[in-house]
C-alpha cells in the first residue's frame, strides 16, 4: 500500500502522518508497563511461584498487548486506510489490514 507510507528499498517506512508526540508517549508508555510485567513473571518463576498466578500474570500482559495492537490498528485504518481509499487504493490497504487481523486475532 502506497498511500500511508513512503517506500525506502520496497520497506514500508515513514507514515504519511507521522504519529503525534502524544500518541507515541501513550503507546511507549504502555510496552513499558507491559516490559515490567514480563520482568514480574520472570521474577516469579525465578521465586518458583505458583503456576496458576504466572498464568493470571501471561493472560494480563497477553491482553495488555491486544489494547496497545487495537490502538494502533484503530490509528492506521483512520488515517492509513482511509487515506488510501481516498487515493484510489483502498482495496489494497483493506486486504493488508484483513491479512493483518487474521493474524492478530489468533
């Protein structure tokens, strides 16, 4: 898809729309939350902790992830995808984000 980003060697690489200073701070804030957790865990098996509370302690992170991954697929299809059906391509943005999602939903 063309219309979102600028290609550097066929690699998709600059947005368009480069996300705000805002946006980005909330995301990184997030995988750093999300860092400290998998530190957490790793401390737990070390301390040979109680199974059932690493698997609370996987399933949070697990869906931690998901929010920060629904957050940024919300960002591309309002910006990036929208944009490319405006330029005549949104068929192509479509499949990669439905490829995407299949993926993601597993």
């Amino acid at each position: 898809m063309k219309g979102c980003v600028t290609l550097d060697n066929n690699l998709y690489v600059h947005p368009i729309r480069p996300r705000s200073e805002d946006e980005k701070s909330a995301v990184i804030n997030r995988l750093k939350r999300i860092e400290g957790q998998v530190r957490g865990i790793q401390k737990m098996v070390e301390e040979d902790r109680y199974c059932i509370d690493v698997l609370v302690q996987i399933n949070a992170i697990q869906a931690a992830l998901k929010k920060v991954g629904f957050s940024i697929t919300e960002r591309h299809t309002k910006h990036c995808v929208s944009h490319a059906i405006k330029e005549g391509e949104g068929n192509e943005a479509i499949e990669e984000l439905m490829e995407v999602l299949k993926h993601f939903s597993k």
